[in-house]
C-alpha cells in the first residue's frame, strides 16, 4: 500500500487526512498542535460531529513536500491519545 501511495503522489502536493476521534474540545487543538509541529502554516480543519455526539470527524489539509512528512505526520496525529482512527 505504502509504495503504491508514493507512486500515485507527485511533490509537492496537497494532502487531506481524515481523523477520527472522541468528541472532546481540546481534540481539534490538539490536532493542529501536531500539524503545525511537523508542517507549519495555517490550517483550518473541517469538523463534524457523529449522529449521537461521541465522535468527531476532523479533515484537515496539509501541502507535503515528501512522503516522509506524509507518514511523519500520521505517525503523530495516531499518538494523540482521543484518537481513534486516521485515513
């Protein structure tokens, strides 16, 4: 999977991740804590909640300038511990 993502991706590029994770304030910030570590800029994330209000999806869009900083970043958005799931 990881080598037909490299090849499907041409840098620099835009990259969205979709996170999801407990529905929890500090969630949102805590996210773009991590991005803006790793890729700084400004970032304003789409955010929706679950049907019943536990979960959050969070999109956010970064410009990539390699597949390290892809892979970097997913490894960090995954340690945040209200985190359930990145794609």
């Amino acid at each position: 999977m990881r080598k037909k993502l490299q090849e499907m991706l041409t840098f620099p590029c835009y990259f969205t991740y979709k996170i999801i994770g407990l529905s929890r304030p500090e969630l949102i910030d805590q996210i773009i804590r991590v991005v803006q570590l790793c890729i700084p800029g400004d970032y304003i994330p789409q955010v929706k909640s679950s049907n019943k209000g536990n979960y959050l999806s969070v999109s956010i869009t970064i410009c990539a300038k390699n597949f390290e900083q892809i892979e970097q970043l997913y490894n960090e958005i995954s340690q945040i511990s209200m985190v359930r799931m990145v794609f």
